[in-house]
C-alpha cells in the first residue's frame, strides 16, 4: 500500500513551521518529528510553549509521522497552537505484533523526558 502514501521531507514550509527528524533507536527505526513554530523566539518571551505528542492513525498497520496528510496535520496544529509537536514514527503489523507499537510511544515519551533531545528541552517546559 506504499504506493498510496506520499511522503514529506522534513524542513520549513510556507507556514513557518520547521520540522526535523530525531532518531530514538535506528535499530528499531524508531524516530519522531519534530515540528516547531516560528513564533518560537516571541513565544519564548512569554514563556516555555506546550508540547503535543501525536500518534499517527492507521490502525497500527499503515502510515507514518513523514506521510503526508500526518505532517500537514501536525505543522498546521503548531502553527495554530502555537506550540511543539512531536509525531512519533512506530513499528508497524503484521511484522510487528502488538503490544509493541506502545512500547515504541512510551521509549519515545522516556527519551523526551529524559532529556535526551536538547531541542525540545530548550522550547519546552517538560515536567
């Protein structure tokens, strides 16, 4: 079902919302992207912005945080927010049976949490 699903680079769009992908474990191809307002540096005076963690649909068996309709998706929500979004890129079934999908969220919510990813650290007030 490839075929079906365009894919996006990550960068800056017309929307002024940067991305970046940030890798948790190559050896599981776990990774997240990374979407940041450009309202960063006028946010910041008023404080740290919130952060979104999202999980992609696709019922655990198709799609990823780079298709298309996901990253459109979340650059307008941290455009309009204003805020920091993190599309987190999961293991897909069948080859990946569940429960591993949600192991896969929570490495990437300990990652972030543990301070591992200096980006978010500095937009981000992350308790």
């Amino acid at each position: 079902m490839s075929w079906f699903d365009r894919k996006s680079r990550p960068g800056r769009r017309s929307n002024g919302v940067s991305s970046t992908d940030v890798t948790v474990d190559p050896g599981r191809d776990l990774w997240f992207r990374l979407y940041t307002p450009s309202t960063t540096a006028t946010a910041a005076a008023a404080g740290p912005l919130p952060l979104i963690f999202f999980f992609h649909g696709g019922g655990f068996a198709f799609m990823a945080p780079d298709s298309t309709p996901y990253d459109d998706l979340c650059r307008r929500l941290a455009a309009e927010v204003p805020a920091v979004v993190i599309s987190v890129n999961y293991r897909l079934a069948p080859e990946h049976r569940c429960p591993c999908q949600y192991e896969d969220g929570v490495d990437v919510l300990k990652f972030v949490d543990g301070g591992s990813c200096d980006e978010v650290a500095s937009l981000c007030k992350v308790i």
